[in-house]
C-alpha cells in the first residue's frame, strides 16, 4: 500500500459516505487516476483540466486539495511523479519500492492497532499485509477497534471531515491506550 492506493481508497470511501452514487465515485476515481498518468506521461496543465472536469467539480475534490490543483501545483507534482516507477497491478507511482519485502525484514516485535471505520486507509488490507509479512519474523500483535477512525478516535463514519462538520468531541477508543501499555508491559 503505498500513498496514492491509499488516497484512491480516501476518495472512494468519503464519496460514498457523502452520498454519491457508485457510477459516480467510478467516474470520480477514474479521472482522479488519469490524472496521475497524465501528470506522469507530461500532459499539459489545460489537457488536465480537460481530463477531469467531474473530479475538479466535485466538493470533498475541492475541499480536500484547498480548492483544486492549481498550476503551479500541477507541474511541481509532475516533476515528482517522472521519477518514480509505477506499480504494475494499479499503474499508480511506488514510493517505496519492494514495500512488502521491506516488512518481511522487520525482526522486532510489532503491535499493530486498526480503527475498523478507518475510511483513510483500507485497514483490511493493512491488516493482511502484515500478518503476510511480518508474522513470519517478528512477534505480530494486532487489535482492531470498532466504531474508531484512522486516529483511533471513536466514529460513526471514519470520514475524513467526520468531526469537522459534526462539531464532535474527540474521544478515544476504548481500550486503545490500554493495549498500548498492555503491549508495552509484556515487552519487559
């Protein structure tokens, strides 16, 4: 999982939770990918625009990027993009190379800790990738928590924007710093 996936699933999720029907979000996401290869394979910044007329509307797209990729923006972005190699299943850039290989190397205790509303990352997949990986060479603890977010504070949704336009309060799951020191004791 590398961080354009894991915005893929972002955009995906908090569309969905906003209502938007799935040939929608399908037309949404598409054009969101496009512009990475377009970007990548040095379209114009007019071309772009062009390309993405439904994502630049779209108002978790505005809200999200401050109001949309400007310029400036667009090329700097770009220009990173050229140097980096794509993955081969979803085409979409690699900032670290040989991810899972990477874990797979890992040889010290790990606890992982997953909000089951996480709407920012797929933490199933998070979840798979680990036991796949590190499982083998490390002592892998997990914990899943549910009706908590990315942050491990509780949540009905996990949308990114959840405690923003619902004026929640901020509380922690429950038992999650519990299973911190919990984890940390046994360590001893």
């Amino acid at each position: 999982m590398d961080d354009d996936e894991t915005f893929k699933y972002l955009l995906e999720q908090n569309l969905h939770l906003n209502g938007h029907p799935r040939d929608s979000i399908n037309i949404i996401a598409s054009e969101w990918h496009n512009s990475i290869l377009l970007s990548r394979g040095e379209a114009s910044y007019e071309y772009y625009l062009s390309a993405t007329k439904n994502l630049q509307k779209n108002k978790f797209w505005q809200k999200i990027t401050n109001g949309g990729i400007n310029e400036k923006s667009y090329y700097k972005y770009q220009k990173k993009l050229k140097k980096l190699a794509l993955d081969k299943e979803t085409e979409l850039p690699l900032y670290v190379e040989n991810f899972d290989q990477m874990l797979s190397r890992i040889n010290i205790p790990v606890l992982a800790l997953f909000g089951e509303t996480d709407m920012t990352v797929d933490w199933k997949k998070a979840k798979k990738l680990y036991e796949n990986t590190l499982e083998a060479n490390t002592d892998l603890t997990i914990k899943t928590f549910p009706n908590c977010n990315h942050n491990m504070w509780q949540a009905k949704t996990g949308g990114i924007y959840e405690f923003e336009e619902s004026n929640w309060e901020y509380i922690r799951c429950d038992g999650f710093l519990d299973s911190i020191t919990n984890w940390l004791n046994k360590l001893k």
